[in-house]
C-alpha cells in the first residue's frame, strides 16, 4: 500500500491540464473500514495538502457525527477524491475532476482496501461513475433514496456551504438521511 500511495502521489498524468500543477492528495490505509470519495481538492485543500481541509470538510464531518482525529485516522478512513488534484478555478467554482485519475487509480487502490464496510459518494461525479444506471434522474433523486444503496454506498451531496440553498429546500435530508449517516458510521467505527 505504502509503494502504491507514492506511486499516485508522484502522478502526472494530467499536469498540462491543472493550472497549479499535479499534487496529488488522498489518505488510504488496508486497514480502512470506510472511503470517502468526493469531487476534488480545493484551493485551499491544494494549498495544505491535507484533503478536506475546508469548510465542506468540517461540514461533511459534522454530518458524520466525527471527530476530526477520527477522520484524518486513514487506518478508520480512507480518503480517495474522484481526481487527487486540484482542476482549477471555473466561470461558477472549481472545474470538475479531471476524467484520468479515476479510471487510472481507483480500482487498483480500492483494490488494497480489504476491511472497507462502507463508501460515501459524495456529489454527482462520484455517484455517476459508481451507481452508473441506478442512480436517479438527479442528484436530488439519488440522495432521496439513500436507502436504496446501503450498506455499500451511502450517498451525499456535496458538503460546501453553497448547498445551503439545496439544504434549506430539502429538510427531509437533515431530518432522515443524516442521522442514519451519524448511526451508520459509528456503528462502523
């Protein structure tokens, strides 16, 4: 595992394509009982090099009922984004993962991860390329029938504060799908 992770954190596959250049960041251990794949790092996160070092980290944590030694323990989570680097500023926020890093490292990394009990997909890129056909017309849809694909997957939106909005029009997801997040994952841990 340890030659793997320096392998992808040495990757650069996509460097003409990121703006601020390669560096790849995730967290993964054998040991790991859950994986959290989300979209990719942010500036900021790009900056520190720690993955969800940000407001949508201390918010996907707090939806997780964690601490944050919990989280940044990789032998209880592993953190593998959709793309490890940062994409780059877009005209409405960050541009999407880039489309190489998925196909290139998730299977052979999944692959090492023996003990993982639970994955969270987090947002539509995740969700379109692990649910494919069964995820719903929407992400909306998708969360709304969470239930649908436990125990291996549960999925999220994503947790950056600019889903407020989504939030505030969807009571039903702090009222049903985070406690049985909260329960989920200390059942798990």
């Amino acid at each position: 595992m340890e030659d793997l992770l320096i392998e992808i954190r040495k990757c650069d596959t996509c460097t003409s394509h990121l703006s601020q250049g390669p560096r790849p960041i995730l967290a993964a251990h054998p040991s790991s009982k859950i994986v959290v794949i989300g979209q990719a790092p942010g500036a900021k996160v790009h900056a520190s090099g720690i993955p969800w070092d940000d407001k949508s980290g201390q918010n996907l944590r707090e939806w997780m009922g964690i601490e944050q030694d919990t989280f940044y323990d990789p032998k209880k989570i592993a953190i593998v984004p959709m793309g490890f680097c940062y994409p780059g500023k877009g005209k409405s926020g960050d541009l999407p993962p880039r489309p190489e890093c998925a196909p290139q490292w998730h299977g052979v990394l999944l692959n090492e991860l023996k003990n993982v009990r639970l994955t969270l997909l987090i947002g539509q890129y995740a969700q379109k390329y692990y649910l494919g056909q069964k995820q719903k017309n929407n992400l909306t849809e998708t969360v709304k029938q969470f239930e649908e694909y436990l125990p291996d997957y549960f999925v999220l939106p994503h947790p950056s504060p600019r889903n407020n909005i989504w939030r505030a029009k969807n009571p039903w997801f702090d009222k049903s799908v985070l406690p049985k997040l909260k329960q989920v994952v200390k059942q798990l841990l």
